[in-house]
C-alpha cells in the first residue's frame, strides 16, 4: 500500500508539473507570429528577421539582450516592450521552441 502511495504522489507531483510548465510555441504564437510569422519569413514590422535556422542559444542570448539593452537595432524598443513581461523560463521556452524550428 505505501509502494502505491508512493508512486501516485510522484505521478501527481510530475503531472502539476508539467500542467505548469511554459508552452513557447504557446508565447511563440501570441507574442512574435505575428511580425515573424512562422519563422521562415518576417514581415516588415519584423524586421525582415527569418527566425529558422538559429540555435536556440543564440535566440536566448539575443532574447536576453533585448530585455537588458545590450542587443537589437531598429525594432529594439518594439522587442524590449514584448519581452519584459516575461519571465526566465518564458524566454528559455520560446528560445527553444524557436530554435526547434
């Protein structure tokens, strides 16, 4: 009886788990489709960015430095306003979603 107890707290502990974890393609969809799309092609109002084809450390580390001024060019207030809202884990989800593209 204890072995099963055992074993429902641990499903119950990775089930609220994963019921809070960050969806980026979730974020991806909401905060950056609509300027890139679907990553292969950018509106104007994106920049022109394609976003496939980047790893997902080099969209975190561009991501990052939106949020703290040491990255962007012309669209970098427009990416810092989208990005200070979200959180660590926000951005490591969408950088890795991004960077599955």
């Amino acid at each position: 009886m204890r072995k099963l107890l055992a074993v429902l707290t641990i499903v119950c502990c990775f089930g609220v788990t994963a019921a809070f974890a960050v969806d980026g393609g979730d974020l991806y969809r909401k905060r950056c489709a609509k300027c890139h799309r679907d990553g292969s092609e950018s509106s104007k109002a994106g920049g022109d960015v394609v976003l496939k084809g980047q790893s997902a450390q080099e969209i975190e580390m561009k991501l990052k430095g939106y949020v703290d001024g040491t990255y962007g060019g012309s669209k970098k207030k427009t990416m810092a306003r989208l990005l200070t809202r979200l959180s660590a884990d926000d951005i490591k989800a969408l950088s890795g979603y991004i960077g599955a593209m």
